[in-house]
C-alpha cells in the first residue's frame, strides 16, 4: 500500500485513529487458495480472521465454506451459499445441533455425553504432540490415542511455527488408523508464514496419496495478514527510570492485538506542532491506562524529533485487528475502512 497515499487519506479525514485494509491483497490470497483447490484438498475461511461482510462474501464465493466458532460467527455467514460450516466452539453448541453444520466435540466428556446430540460431529484432536514447539499447550481437544472412528476430524495448531511437515505428520496419524467412516480431515490454519510454494508442496504431496477423504484446511492470517495499515496520532512523551514512552491513540489491547513483527513509522502532521522530545530507543505505548498496554519498542539508528499530533503508521496489521477492535473504558475503537 502506497503510504504517502495513507498518510493524505488519514489527514483529510482527522479522525485520531484508524486502519486502512486493502480488499485486493485478500482477494489475491483468496484467488490463489481457489487455485490450487481440488476434489482432494479445499480451503474454509475462519470467520474470526475477518469478520467483515464484503470479506466474508469474497470467501463465500472463492473458498469451500466457513469455520465459525459461536452464534454471532454462524449468524454473520448463514445466509451464504457455502458448502460447508465447521463450527470449532470450544463447547457444544446444542442450540445447532441439527442442523448442517459440523461441531467439534473436544474432550472425553463430550464423546461420552454429547456425541448422540449432533447429526454432524468431529472429533478434535489436541496437536501438543504435532508441534516441536513445547512452551505451547493447547487446551483444544482429545489425545490421539483416544480417537474413535468417525467422519470428521479436526486439527488446528495456533502456534503458528507449523511447517509442511507439521501437517503431513496429522496426516500420517491418521492413515495409520484406517478409519473407515472418515469423509473429510481438517488440518487447520496456523501456517501464516509459508510461502506460496510451501503450500504447493504441501497440496502436491497430498494430491499423490489418492486419499479416500477430502483435506481441509482454514488459514486465517494467512489471507488476512498485512492487508492493513494503521494510522494514529502521538499525543504524549515521557522519560522514566532512563526509558523514552511515546503515547499514542492506538492501544495494544483494544485494536492490535495478535500482531506480530511490528513495523513502526514515523510522519509529521499538516498542522504546525509542539516538539514533544528527540528520541532513538523508544516504546511506543497506548492510550489505556493498563500498564501492558505497549504496542513495540522501536531503535532508530539516530536521534528524531517527535511532534505532537505526529502520525505513527503501522503497516503490518491482519484482518484480526478488525474482529479484535475494542473500547476499553470509553477509548475509541479504530476507525476502519476497506479500500478496493
Ligand atoms: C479452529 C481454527 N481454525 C483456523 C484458525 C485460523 O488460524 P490462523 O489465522 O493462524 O491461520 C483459528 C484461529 O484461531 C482457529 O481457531
């Protein structure tokens, strides 16, 4: 995205705080997902990547359906024509029971007690054992070893560290199982960070197997990722136990969260402004009063002036900021607007 174009655009409109998304970059994304898909593998979109209605209905007509994970998540993609709703609520939701959807059942007590309830349900798998990464746990469905034959089954691995091999290690826990009944295996989002050929590997290896079921799988950040870029203004300065704080009118917590490599730039406002102070190692913090609220520290390689009213752009943010966006306490949401 064109900044001078942003910064103009984030000028005239005076607002104090908003994200600019690019609709394009998505569909591009969306484009190539429906590609590369075949009768062997397809692609849903998770709703909470990009809540967004002209989103969704892009998903609704490139991709093969929608992960939802609650009422307000089904209600948003109902009226689609999609072939296909998982819903991955960490409970079930009853309420859904008997309709197309299929539900994700996570634990023993749901397999025990639950599983009569749904016309259509899966059986989630907990992927600590898939992952090298051992800091993370996830508290998402049954060991492995507890699986029973059914026809659908889920995996999903939010650390974000899964490589091509990750996923053909699910796979491989599966076939080894020869579970008669499976219709269609779901491995998940989580691969923000591969490239495009990694996942042309990845689906080439997997169009060879001539598998019996269909693969799925849902990537969130990685349609969603760095398709938008966030404006806000720099509103105070202060010097504490040797450390330099900028605050600005975008918070960690209420409009950028799950964001990660943070790329920060600095620009002048049109007005003519105080000088705030002439930094080179800084945190750029929010406008809550929560301590943690501190959105990256940025090392300039020489001292800057930093103005009031100075604009600080952020250009790596996902469509999760958009389903995050939050009022904590009475600060302004982001402003939000999608570009073609
Ligand atoms: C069940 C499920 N599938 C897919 C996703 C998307 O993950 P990502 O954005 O990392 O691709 C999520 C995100 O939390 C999820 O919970």
């Amino acid at each position: 995205m064109n900044k001078t174009k942003l910064l103009k655009l984030f000028l005239l409109g005076k607002d104090e705080s908003k994200i600019y998304y690019q609709k394009n970059i998505i569909e591009d994304r969306m484009n190539f997902l429906n590609s590369i898909s075949s009768e062997k593998v397809k692609f849903i979109f998770p709703v909470k990547a990009f809540p967004h209605k002209d989103i969704l209905e892009k998903a609704a007509s490139k991709l093969y359906g929608f992960d939802i994970s609650n009422p307000n998540e089904y209600n948003l993609v109902k009226s689609f024509q999609s072939d296909l709703i998982w819903n991955s609520s960490p409970f079930p939701l009853v309420q859904f029971a008997n309709n197309k959807i299929i539900h994700d059942l996570n634990s023993k007590f749901d397999l025990e007690n639950m599983k009569e309830k749904f016309q259509n349900y899966a059986i989630r798998i907990n992927t600590d054992h898939v992952n090298e990464d051992l800091s993370h746990h996830s508290r998402f469905g049954i060991n492995s070893s507890d699986l029973q034959d059914c026809s659908y089954i889920h995996y999903h691995s939010g650390t974000e560290k899964n490589q091509v091999d990750t996923y053909l290690k699910m796979i491989d826990e599966i076939v080894a199982l020869n579970l008669k009944d499976l219709k269609v295996l779901n491995l998940g989002g989580g691969f923000t960070h591969l490239e495009k050929e990694d996942i042309l590997e990845l689906i080439q290896k997997i169009e060879k197997q001539n598998f019996p079921f269909l693969i799925l799988f849902e990537p969130g950040r990685w349609i969603t990722n760095n398709s938008g870029v966030a404006l806000g203004r720099v509103k105070n300065y202060t010097h504490n136990s040797g450390k330099d704080y900028i605050i600005t009118t975008l918070s960690r917590d209420c409009h950028l969260r799950w964001l990660n490599k943070i790329k920060v730039s600095f620009h002048r406002s049109l007005a003519k402004e105080e000088l705030l102070a002439k930094v080179k190692e800084v945190k750029i913090t929010g406008p809550t009063c929560y301590e943690g609220d501190i959105i990256t520290e940025v090392s300039m390689s020489e001292k800057i002036d930093i103005f009031y009213n100075d604009v600080i752009m952020i250009s790596n943010v996902s469509g999760y900021s958009f389903a995050w966006n939050t009022s904590f306490n009475g600060i302004d949401k982001v402003k939000i607007e999608l570009l073609n």
